[in-house]
C-alpha cells in the first residue's frame, strides 16, 4: 500500500485515535503502521478499504476528499473501535492541510485587545498587543512536541511522537497560530518521508522545518504589535484574486521531482515587474516534462503552449495569484494571447538594471529559510554576463562568468536529469568563451557567487533558449569547431575555507539519531580551536554547548539517572541551527558584494 492511495486525514483525527490507544496497543503502533503499509488498498468513490486481512476490512471514508471525522475510520475487526487498526490507518494517511478561514475573519485576540486611545481620555496609552495566554499555552505544547522529536531523533520519532505533533498543530490552529501549525505539520510529514525511506526526504530540510517550528513557538511568547502578527502567521485562501494582469513571458523550465513527478513551470513577468508562474506537474517523470512543454496552457482561453508562452504574452482578467506566485485556472480566469516582449525590450528589461548584489540580496530575503512565509519573492537572478569556460569540480564541471562588477559567477546545471537538455547545453557554452549572454539563474546560495543556469540569450543575439528543454547546437556557437574552454584555476579564499560546517553537521546529526547522538561525542575541543582560530567565537561556545548539554545527565540521591533536559538541549540546538543558517546567508551575500 503507497499512502498516497489514502485520502488526507485531518490532524485532529490522527492526535484522537492515537491519544484513545491503550498504552499497550501504542506500543505496537508503529509495527502496526508497517503492517498495514503491506496491505492491498482499493477506493470505491469517497471510501477507501484496506484488507487487513481475509475476514476484516477497514475502511476509510472521505466526503469532500478528507477524512474529517474519527468516526469516518471503521474497522471490521473484534477489538474495534478500540483497535489498532484505526490508528495505524490515520497514521499511514497524509496529513490533510487545514481549511483555510476566511481573510477578513477578526480572531478574537484582535476583538479583545484594547483599541487605540479615545479622545476624550487622550492621556490613555493603549499598551502593546501580546500573545493570549492561550496562545502562549498552544506555543509550549508546540515546543514541548519539537523537543521530544530532537530528544528521539527520526528513529524514535514513531507515531506516537508525531501524534504529539497533530495534537500541538490542531490546538495552534484554534489558538489563531497557523504559522507554527503549519511548522509542526512540516515536521510531521518530512519525519513519515524519512521513516519510509523516500528519496526525496533530505536532512535539512527537516531541520529548517524542526528550526522554524522551535523558533516560531518561543517567540509567540515575546513577541508584540508588529512582530506578533508576523509570528502569528495568516491563515488564507490558497489562490487571492488580483484583478486584470498584461503578462510577458521569460522562460519555461522542466520539474523533475525524486518522488517520480514532472512537468514543466513557465515564467512570467507583469508590467509592474512582478514574476508569475503557470505550471503543470503530475506523476510521470522526465517523459512528462518534455512532453507537457508542448501543451496547451491551463489558464483561461489562451491556446499558447507552455514553450510559446516563454516568449509570448497574455491579457488575464480576473486573475487569481497564490502567495507564491502561482497564478490560479479558476472558472472565473479569463486569458487572450497577446504580444509578448524581448528581454531587451521593457518592461522585461527592468529585470536585468537591477545590480546583482541587490538582486542577491533580495532573493536571500525571499527564499531564507526562516523567511516570513508572507514575504512572496523569488530566488531568480537576472544577470549579463561574459562566459570564461569551464571549471572542475569534486561534483563535476561548472561554467565561469563575469558579470556586472567584476564578480566571478560559477554556473551549474540545474537538473542532471540525462533526458534533460540542462548538461549538454553548458558544455557546449563552455566551448564559447568570450561570449556575452544575458542569463536567467537561480540562485544557489553558497560562500562563492553561484547559480543553477535556467534560460540564456542565443549566442546569435537572436531569440532565447530555455535550457532545460531547448537544445543548442555547435553551429549555434560563434566559432562551431571550438573545443570546451577550461578557465584558470580559482584561488580559494578564507570563506572557501570556513570550517562552519563543523558545526552545521553536528545540528544535522542530532536529527536522525537524537540527542544521545552528540552526547557520546566526547571531546570537542581539536573541532572548536579550528572554528575559533577561523574567527567564528560564537560557532565554537555554540557547539562546545550543544555538546554538553547532550551529555549532561544529572543523578538523584540514589544515584539514579534523571530525565535529560530537553528543553534546554532544544534551546541550544535552536541557537545553533539559526545561527548556521545566518551566517551562511551572510557569506553568500558577502561573496557577490564587489566592494569586499
């Protein structure tokens, strides 16, 4: 049985059932879940029946496509409802995301806080709105939850544990904190990818989801006015109305996911500057991508084709925009092929006038991962640039540049996909030095300026190539017999060198293994001297104090070892994990500044 054969179940159904378990049943929950993963699935309509075995079924009823109701898991078995069947099945379910709540709902924080001082009582100063106690109350179960996964590590972090989790991100949601319930609701899914062994699953980012879930819940209970909001989050449509757009189009590139989708996304740019994206993912792979480019777009009545989008444009009434960017197909969306425009032409070509430390700058801002999700933004960089040739890499080969500045930008692909056009089209770029191309990248934050290359002007000046699905061709080069350039050697710089990362993998071990993972460490001082003779003080009392406090175990008079503090082990693991990515975000912007 694959989980995406489920319907979503809510978060509040899983925390039940999971919380109504005898502790001898909860025991066995998570075999339960394995067990149960092996079972054949099949859906009828808005029900969903596992066979557990030849004499009981259970079953899974979805109105609306979620499971919303504990009472809409049934098993068939003697010991049901009481059973672990039930709650192995909501377990092994996604997670449905939330109903969104109306924008202009009022909470009612906002209806009970004091409002602004009257006239006729002008010396009355209303004092700074804060967090509810039941709020504050939501936010500490929320902690309490992200520090027994980092105490557990995603081995121990089984069912039980994320159940913990749901429970925390249900009570949030009421309590008017989406932002830390969507948080938590990350941890969870992103600790089932690593339980099962999904190749999509990455460490870090469940420890950005682990960081941004902690340091969102602490800061519900300080933060004010301003700042509050921010933490607080908004619970929203997915999709917001925006009026009529006149959209140009820049470039479409292919999604290959690890989890077996593709598709293709194309980009597009108002009037106004802002990016917009049309996209088009589903099951399939690399095949799909290249044959989804030449289809017609879903968005009103345009007929263009993802790939003529790239280079035409569109007149959209009643658009609707998602927070990211995305522009919705709804019934009411109303789209007409209109003229498009060069990249040299406005108002594409305000893109391009942007200095490229800004434009650095301000993707760093969007893309951060500890960004406010309300921030929109995008991690594209528009930049014209000089092509040097190739450089070796322990990963492979990357191309050279010179952009605005005099700043030194290495170019890499941005999918190895072999089906993909994105490696061969930059070997044969690097056979054409001198070259001066206007380039669309993103940006690959790093202690070197770096950029996965999407888009390039032809190297002929005419037209644009979308490299991940255009392929060029050596009589499109200005000298066709030209073999690949390799460009001089870089010096490595002290930021090359930063031993930073002796403290970024420490944060990272503690998240599969757990706390006692550090704790068996031992002396840390040869990792510590290094960072501190790097000119990094903080990296190193941090890591000295994330080490010890893993290893603390105090006894009581019998000489028997009490509970760990995994409050303050959270708490040092937090400092680590955010300073980390600080300082990382720091030598990216750094290195693309062409004054240091």
């Amino acid at each position: 049985m694959n989980d995406d054969r489920l319907p979503p179940v809510a978060p509040e159904v899983t925390a039940t059932l999971v919380e109504d378990l005898s502790p001898r049943l909860r025991k066995r929950l998570d075999a339960a879940v394995t067990k149960l993963a092996a079972r054949p699935t099949h859906r009828d309509g808005d029900t969903t029946t596992i066979e557990v075995d030849d004499e009981t079924a259970l079953r899974l009823h979805a109105p609306g496509g979620v499971v919303a109701k504990a009472e809409d898991i049934t098993c068939g078995c003697l010991l049901a409802p009481a059973c672990v069947h039930r709650a192995a099945a909501a377990c092994a379910a996604p997670t449905a995301d939330p109903a969104p709540e109306p924008a202009e709902q009022p909470t009612p924080e906002a209806l009970e806080a004091p409002g602004p001082p009257s006239a006729a009582d002008p010396g009355t100063a209303s004092p700074p709105e804060t967090a509810s106690p039941a709020q504050r109350a939501a936010a500490d179960a929320l902690w309490a939850a992200g520090a027994a996964v980092l105490e557990a590590g995603v081995d121990g972090a089984g069912a039980v544990t994320q159940s913990a989790l749901l429970r925390a991100a249900h009570t949030a949601r009421l309590r008017h904190l989406p932002r830390a319930a969507g948080a938590a609701l990350a941890v969870v899914t992103l600790l089932r990818a690593a339980r099962a062994g999904d190749p999509s699953y990455r460490t870090a980012d469940l420890v950005t989801a682990l960081a941004e879930l902690l340091g969102t819940a602490r800061r519900v209970g300080t933060a004010s006015e301003a700042e509050l909001a921010a933490v607080r989050g908004r619970a929203r449509r997915p999709y917001s109305p925006d009026g009529s757009l006149r959209l140009y189009g820049l470039f479409t590139e292919p999604v290959v996911t690890d989890s077996g989708h593709g598709g293709v996304r194309t980009w597009v740019a108002g009037a106004d500057g802002r990016l917009f994206t049309v996209g088009d993912v589903a099951p399939g792979g690399a095949g799909r991508a290249l044959g989804v480019a030449d289809r017609a777009v879903r968005l009103g009545d345009s007929a263009l084709t993802h790939r003529e989008l790239g280079r035409a444009g569109l007149a959209v009434s009643g658009a609707t925009v998602s927070p990211d960017g995305r522009l919705g197909a709804g019934k009411g969306v109303r789209a007409v092929t209109a003229r498009g425009a060069a990249w040299t032409e406005p108002p594409l070509a305000a893109l391009w006038e942007t200095p490229p430390s800004e434009q650095v700058a301000r993707a760093l801002r969007s893309t951060s991962r500890y960004a406010d999700p309300d921030g929109g933004g995008s991690d594209l960089l528009f930049l014209d640039v000089e092509l040097l040739g190739a450089v070796r890499e322990p990963g492979g080969t990357c191309l050279l540049a010179l952009c605005e500045g005099g700043v030194r930008v290495r170019l890499a692909v941005a999918d190895d996909e072999p089906a993909l056009a994105h490696r061969d089209n930059l070997a044969l770029l690097a056979a054409a030095p001198g070259a001066r191309l206007r380039i669309i990248g993103r940006l690959a934050p790093a202690p070197h300026p770096r950029l996965t290359l999407l888009a390039c002007s032809h190297p002929t000046g005419e037209g644009t190539i979308d490299l991940g699905l255009d392929r060029l061709r050596r009589a499109d080069l200005p000298d066709p017999a030209a073999p690949a350039h390799l460009a001089p050697p870089q010096p490595t710089g002290s930021v090359g060198q930063s031993p930073l990362y002796l403290l970024e993998r420490r944060v990272e071990q503690t998240v599969p293994a757990g706390r006692a993972a550090l704790g068996m460490l031992g002396d840390v001082t040869a990792e510590t001297s290094r960072i501190r003779r790097a000119g990094l003080p903080t990296a190193a009392a941090l890591l000295t104090a994330l080490c010890a406090s893993a290893a603390r175990r105090e006894r009581d008079l019998f000489g028997r070892l009490l509970p760990a503090d995994t409050d303050g082990f959270a708490a040092y693991w937090l400092a680590a994990a955010r300073y980390t990515a600080a300082v990382a975000e720091s030598l990216c912007s750094t290195a693309w500044d062409p004054t240091t």
